[in-house]
C-alpha cells in the first residue's frame, strides 16, 4: 500500500465533516486522514491505485485543495 501525503486547506472539524462524503466514497473510508493540528494541514492517503494528481482531483471535488508533499 502506498503512502501519499499533501497540504491541504482541511484545516478544521467542519472542513473534514463537509469533505468526509466525497473522501469516503472515492478513496473508501479507511484509506484517508487529516492532521489538522499540524501547519500543513496533513492528509494521508494509503492507495495502491490512485495517482497524487487523481487524489488532488477528489479532494478538488470535496470542495478543497492540495499539493503533494512526497
């Protein structure tokens, strides 16, 4: 499994509540976390099939954004 992290701008309960739908449904809802106590907002996403710019395009679609950090 692969481990792909990227700043986000996740940066609050509310945000990973409205975002949470969006990420479960197209990442499935183990796969994913969201460090927002850390500066860069961290989300981490365990996929053996996704690619950085496919996770980008989901996290676009919950309504947020994010830049590959590996």
């Amino acid at each position: 499994m692969n481990t792909l992290r990227f700043k986000t701008n996740i940066n609050c309960g509310s945000c990973i509540r409205a975002a949470t739908p969006t990420l479960n449904r197209e990442l499935g809802a183990n796969n994913w976390q969201v460090d927002t106590s850390k500066p860069d907002k961290l989300l981490t996403v365990y996929s053996d099939h996704l690619s950085a710019a496919q996770i980008q395009a989901v996290v676009e679609a919950a309504g947020f954004v994010s830049f590959p950090l590996n």
